[in-house]
C-alpha cells in the first residue's frame, strides 16, 4: 500500500465515503465526501477532519485541516469538482457519483504525497435537467440570486429548505 492509498484508508476509517487530492499552492489539498446526515453537523465535520489531520502527521507529514468557519478563500466545491470527485450542478452544489448532491465536503493541505493519477473524473451531466431551477420556490436558480435563497431560508426558521436537493436526480 504506498501513502497515497494509506491516507485515503486513513480518511475512510473516519467515514469519509471518497477521498481526492489535487495540488494545491506549494502542497496538496485532501478533498474528502461525507455523506450528509442529521448527525453530521459542521463541528463533527471539524472534528473529524481535524483527527485525520492528526493521524497524518503521526505518518510524519504536515497537515493542516481546514474549518468550516473559514475555509481560507478556498471554494471547497470548486476545488471538489477540479479534483473530479462530481460537478457543480444548476443547483450549485456539488453532485457526485455516489451520494449526488447529499454530501458534506472537507479538506486538509498536506504535503505527503496523496496525488493518485488512477481516478475516474465525474463528468458534469446536468444536460437535459432543470429540476432543480423550476422547482426552487423564490426563482433563486434561474435568477442566479444566491440572496432569494438565503432570505427564504431565513424566513423558514428551524426547517431547512432542501428542494433543489430533493428533486435533483442524483439524490436518488
Ligand atoms: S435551497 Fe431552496 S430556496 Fe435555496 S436554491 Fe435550493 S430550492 Fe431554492
Ligand atoms: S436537479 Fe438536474 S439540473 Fe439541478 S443539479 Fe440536479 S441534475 Fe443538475
């Protein structure tokens, strides 16, 4: 098992479903999936990047988890989709292979060598689709007004809008 495969394990022993890296400054960025679930709120998503974090350093390389709060400037679904892990959807979310657009995203920049040239790039295939475009209640899609979402999901209070998710194909 050379360290590339070594850390991915290391990243799934923690729950992440799929692991990808791609260069990243003068290192490289760890991009990991979570499937989304009730119980992984934005803390346990810290905490479990930050042990994975530490257990790579226990190999001897440096690696610095990067948190929810600030992410640094860094587009984690951008960096997703450029690592091939899925695509950014019309619902601009990341739609990927395996749990389409229920995912929750992290990252660690190290500099062990985590670069695995095998992977099978997703494709972006949103072609022939607008589910999610026609069936967001405020139009925030087709009018690209990332502020009509968050007015409407600030007026809904304890529920959370996940209409663009629900419909999109990929979710199945
Ligand atoms: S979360 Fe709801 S309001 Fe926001 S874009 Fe999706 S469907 Fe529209
Ligand atoms: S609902 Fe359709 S258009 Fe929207 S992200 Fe999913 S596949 Fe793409």
């Amino acid at each position: 098992m050379d360290i590339c495969d070594k850390i991915a394990a290391v990243a799934k022993s923690h729950g992440a479903s799929h692991v990808h890296a791609i260069p990243f400054k003068d290192k490289n960025a760890l991009v990991m999936v979570f499937q989304a679930n009730p119980g992984l709120d934005l803390s346990e998503l810290d905490s479990i990047t930050e042990r994975i974090a530490k257990d790579i350093r226990r190999k001897g390389f440096f690696a610095r988890a990067l948190s929810t709060k600030d992410w640094e400037g860094v587009s984690l679904r951008a960096l997703a989709e450029s690592a091939g892990i899925g695509f950014i959807g019309k619902s601009g979310l990341l739609i990927t292979e395996i749990h389409g657009p229920r995912v929750r995203l992290s990252c660690i920049v190290t500099d062990a060598n985590v670069l695995n040239g095998q992977f099978k790039r997703v494709e972006n295939s949103c072609e022939g689709c607008s589910a999610c475009v026609v069936s967001c209640p405020v139009g925030a899609l087709a009018k690209r007004d990332a502020e009509l979402c968050k007015e409407f999901t600030q007026r809904m209070e304890k529920a959370r809008c996940t209409i663009c998710i629900d419909v999109c194909p990929y979710s199945r």
